[in-house]
C-alpha cells in the first residue's frame, strides 16, 4: 500500500460523496437542491409562525404539529451545509468530529420525528375514540410531557453509540457513501470492534422506528374500529378525513426508510448514484413535504395561511 493511501486512511477526514458521475453538472443541480432547502425552511417556518400566532390553533392536535415543523426544520439545517457546499464546490471533505456531530443530529432527528408521529397517532386515537375526554386527556401539562419524554428519548439513548465512533479505528478507505455523515457509514469503515455499535444500533432502530411503526399501526386499527361502530356513513367519513393528514406524514416518513434499507440490503448492483438520491430522498422529503401535506389537508392551517397571504397582498 502506497504512502499516500496509508496516509488517507489514517487521516481523521472523510470524502463526501455527491452525485457520481454528474460532476459537471453540479452547478444546475444546486439549482433545485437549493430550492428544496429554501421550501423546507420557510414551509416548516410558515407552520410554526401560523400556530404561534393563530390562537384558535392553540391545540393539541397543532402543538404536535408545531413539534413536527420544528423537527423538520432542523432535520434540514442538519445537512444543508454539506449537501449544497458539495454542489457549490466549497467543500469535499469533513472532519471526524463535524462528521459524527452530523449522525448525531440526523439519527437524532429522525428518532425524533418518528416518535412526534407516534404522539400525534395517539392525538387522533383520543379525539376519535374518546372525544368527550380529549381535553382532560390532553391538557397543557401533559403535552409539555410528552414533549420532554420525546426530546429525552430521542437525544439520551443515542450517545453512547455516536461517542464510541470517536474512539474507533479507521483504517478502510475514507470515502462516505452520500452527501452527510450516517453512523452506519461510519463503522462500515472502521477496522475496530463493532460489535456494541452494531448490537445497540439495531437496538436502538427497534425499540424506537420499528416500535413506533407498530405502535402508529395498532393505533388506527383502534381508530377504524371506533369509526365502523359510528351509525352515520357522514360521521365515519367525517372522523376518517382528521386522520389523512397524519397518514400522509406517516407515509413519506417511513416510505423512504423502507426504501433506503432495501437499496443498502439488496441494492448492491445498482449505481451508486441511486444510493445517493435515496439517501437524499430519506433526509430531505418528510421536512418538504409535511408542510404541504398540513397546509393542503388541514383546514384551519390552510385558512389561516390564505389569509396570511391575503392580508400581505392587501398592503
């Protein structure tokens, strides 16, 4: 091995990788990533503003939804840098430390969200299946709560696996297989003991995205199980339309992951370009798309946006 390869290996930066073979085309693409990262931060901004502001919005079901816009918003900011600084020729590399600060956020994030979606599945079973008890369900207290047991859960649990990348041994070739830091991508170049980061990352995708998945699931099929008791067809579908919003959110957040872990599982053939645009598909859709979803679905937000708009158009 020459010199200089032994040197890269032991080096404590990595090379990002952007969109194989599309090099030159990098300056048109930065065109619509940059786009997207500007519809992700005022869309998700937007949301907040309109529940901050709106005091008819002052509710559960939109404090949770506030949580998620909030969640979104960083999960953006998280991979900004590096996505558009690759596009723009301002970077190549990243160091170590910036690196596992960046798993840190997006696995974090991710858990976040998931866990958000799982509370707002728990808001729509409560006002569906227990409506005269919403309000003494839900009250203030027990919203702020649930917020703190979702920020522990999301940002306690995953230390000791981020912290260990620290301590390992890189001695495969540096070269990260998207435009961000994943913790996976990390130890698969690491030459270490993997075994812990192996054993409680699988842990910690179970007992959080899977556990929620399944969670969000027995949850409707309690929900659609109060909605066919329901005597009036205009009541079922009623009941049903709080809950497409939520759906949709759930969708475009685990439709990705699924995809992602197919590609990575049994996508070993496929260019590396595909790994690349799902990898950005998993980060960038849910924060681009939720705002749409609620603004499009949800009738107060999409009333209060409207007159937003109108009022700015009016002075």
């Amino acid at each position: 091995m020459s010199a200089i390869a032994i040197s890269n290996y032991n080096s404590s930066r990595f090379i990002l990788t952007g969109f194989p073979g599309l090099e030159v085309d990098y300056l048109w693409l930065s065109i619509p990533f940059s786009s997207i990262y500007a519809m992700i931060f005022l869309g998700n901004s937007l949301v907040l503003h309109v529940i901050r502001t709106e005091p008819s919005l002052h509710e559960p079901m939109f404090y949770f939804l506030a949580m998620l816009a909030l969640t979104d918003l960083c999960m953006g900011l998280s991979t900004m840098y590096t996505v558009l600084g690759i596009l723009w020729g301002i970077i190549q590399e990243i160091n170590l430390d910036a690196c596992i600060a960046q798993s840190y956020f997006i696995h974090g994030l991710s858990f976040m969200e998931s866990s958000v979606l799982l509370a707002m599945a728990f808001d729509r079973y409560i006002a569906i299946c227990h409506p005269l008890r919403y309000s003494s369900i839900l009250t203030n207290d027990k919203i702020m709560k649930i917020g703190v047991t979702i920020f522990c859960r999301s940002t306690l649990l995953i230390p000791p696996v981020i912290i260990r990348l620290k301590f390992l041994n890189y001695c495969h070739p540096h070269i990260l297989s998207h435009s961000f830091c994943l913790h996976q991508d990390l130890i698969r170049m690491a030459c270490s003991d993997i075994r812990f980061n192996s054993i409680y990352g699988l842990a910690l995708v179970i007992s959080n995205l899977l556990l929620d998945a399944v969670l969000i699931l027995v949850s409707y099929v309690m929900i659609l199980h109060a909605v066919l008791a329901i005597a009036s067809q205009e009541e079922r579908i009623k009941s049903l339309q709080t809950c497409v919003s939520h759906i949709c959110a759930v969708s475009v957040f685990y439709i990705p992951i699924i995809g992602l872990t197919m590609v990575h599982r049994f996508g070993k053939h496929l260019s590396p370009l595909v790994h690349v645009f799902m990898g950005n598909i998993y980060i960038l859709f849910p924060p681009l798309m939720n705002p749409i979803i609620y603004s499009i679905k949800t009738q107060q937000i999409r009333r209060r946006v409207q007159r937003l708009f109108y009022l700015k158009e009016m002075c």
